[in-house]
C-alpha cells in the first residue's frame, strides 16, 4: 500500500481536528476541502469570512462542511479565555495588551486554539515564514518533556523506499546533544509513518577512519542518544559515512560489527548545511518525493509550509500532522 493511503487510513474517522491559519490562501482552502471531503479531518480556517468566502467561490469549492473564524471578531467571553490562557502560559512574561495584541495574528490564535486543546494540529507556512509559524508554538507549546530545541525531519519516498532525514530545516549549528535529541525525535517520526528506525549519525569519517573535532561531536553525540534512549541503543549508530551508512556492502567492509552500516533509514546529519542539501540531492537527482519540514519536538504537532508548496504539498502536510496529533494523544 503506498504510504499515503497507509497514513490517510490511520486518521480516518478519527475525528482529528486542524487549524489552517492561511484561509484565505487558494491552495490552503482547497486542500482543507479535500481533506474534509476524503473524511480524513475537521478544519477550522482563520480568516476574514468575506475574503475566504470570495475565494471559495473563485476556486469553485464549499465551505459548508469547515469552520472559518475571524480572531478579529471572536466574542468577548472567547477572547477572555485566550487572553488568559495565553499569559498564563507566558508565565508573566506577556501582559494582557499584549497578548490581546498577539491574537490578532492568525498564526498565534491558531497556535492558541492548538495549546488550549481546541485543534489537535496546526499547519501554516503557505504565506508566512517559517519564523511566523515556529516562534508561536515555541512561545506558547513548547517543547514535548525531555527535549530542549526541536528540529525539522524530511521524509523521503520513493516505491517503497522510506527515508527520515534530518536535521534540514531548523538548527544551524548542532552540538552533539542537539544531535543526539534530533536522532531521538527521528525515531519517533520514522516509527510515525510505519519505518522501524535504524538510525545513522553521519560524518565523513566512519568509526576513527578520520579525526578531528567534527568527526569527535559526532562519535559523542551518538554515545549520548544510546545513553538518552537506551530502548533504541541497538539500533542507532555513528559515526558512518552515507555510503558506509546507506550500502550493505560498504557497511561491512567499513563497519563490520555494526548493526545499523549498511541498512540505514535514518539518517541525522551533522549540520543544518549537510542535511539541507543532502535531502534536496535525494529529492532532485534520486528523484524522490520529499515530504516536510516536519517539525520534531514539540509538545503538539505544528507544521510549517514551504511558501512554494502547491495544494497537494498542503493536503499531504496536514495527513502528516494529523498522524502526528494522533500518535500524541
């Protein structure tokens, strides 16, 4: 079964429940209605009425069966409530204007719907950039308990080849904690879409082949994802070359005692640099589908759009989440 059908049956009549702060965004209507339609989840879209209802009618698409809400023109009562959630969740650090201020912003009442358990997910991005969508949820969820950042995941199709690569979208620099919580996260995202995680921390070295202090983050930061998730110890190691990592054959020669060399699927790079690059190589010359950022870490799912995404990317984004929601529940 390809995997969207596998992941599009597991949310089915789940009841799961969206908010899509761009409601007024062709591609982001479109692909709320279809997700609505395939019975897959409920959708809220934040918005003015009149202009989603102008672009509704302009694609050809009802509303009938989503909720549109202006954060603008919500009532009294339900402002209150978001205005005091909200700073208390700040614990002291917005004060009541400013939070009032803050919910005018689409992506932060919709951040706010998600953190007061109105919506199960979040998906945005479409017209925002990734800070607009990750700087609320880190403001107001938080990370998931025992995680200090979170990372961005690709996952990558093709046939039935499955790959979680990872970190390519959020940390610049990662020391060998950020690393080994990124690997953890990966796992979790991998078992998430039915891959059982092998997990490989990649270098230019493969165990001692190459020294130096980037070869030494890299050894360490696997020592301490074995010691974080020990239930995972078996199946996480490093550190490996993509070749040593990724070909039976180059995996014994180079790391012949090793579980994971020569069968890994996934993989967690040493910098945002490498992963950023080794995904769309994957994606443009192996001619793999690559889905994401998906947003690892975080205490409840948001996910941020590319502002080049198309209506499939925003369909396919939102089933990611909503397996994410329900995985979290």
């Amino acid at each position: 079964m390809a995997l969207f059908d596998e992941l599009k049956n597991k949310v089915a009549g789940k009841n799961l429940h969206l908010v899509f702060p761009e409601g007024d965004d062709a591609r982001v209507l479109k692909a709320a209605v279809r997700l609505v339609d395939d019975g897959l989840i409920q959708a809220t879209l934040l918005g003015d009425e009149e202009a989603v209802a102008q672009v509704a009618k302009a694609e050809g698409v009802s509303l009938d069966q989503l909720t549109v809400v202006n954060p603008a023109k919500i009532d009294a009562d339900q402002k209150k409530a978001m205005v005091d959630a909200l700073v208390e969740r700040r614990n002291g650090k917005t004060d009541e204007e400013t939070a009032a201020q803050w919910l005018q912003n689409v992506n932060y009442f919709g951040t706010m719907m998600v953190q007061m358990g109105q919506a199960d997910g979040m998906v945005s991005g479409a017209a925002h950039a990734t800070g607009d969508t990750v700087r609320p949820a880190l403001q107001l969820i938080k990370t998931e308990p025992g995680s200090k950042r979170i990372s961005g995941a690709f996952f990558l199709q093709k046939g039935d080849q499955r790959y979680v690569f990872a970190d390519c979208a959020i940390n610049i620099e990662l020391d060998a904690e950020t690393m080994a919580t990124v690997a953890i996260q990966s796992a979790k995202t991998a078992k998430a879409f039915g891959v059982d995680p092998k997990i490989a921390m990649l270098s230019f070295s493969t165990m001692g082949s190459a020294k130096g202090e980037m070869v030494d983050k890299v050894a360490e930061a696997t020592r301490l994802a074995k010691e974080m998730a020990p239930e995972l110890a078996d199946n996480i190691d490093g550190e490996l070359q993509f070749d040593a990592a990724f070909v039976p054959s180059v995996g014994e020669a180079k790391a012949p005692e090793s579980k994971v060399a020569g069968h890994a699927n996934v993989f967690v790079f040493p910098s945002l640099e490498a992963g950023n690059i080794g995904y769309k190589i994957a994606q443009r010359l192996g001619d793999f589908e690559a889905m994401g950022p998906i947003l690892q870490g975080l205490a409840k799912p948001v996910s941020d759009l590319s502002r080049g995404c198309s209506e499939e990317d925003v369909y396919k984004v939102a089933i990611i989440t909503a397996v994410q929601a329900l995985d979290m529940k």
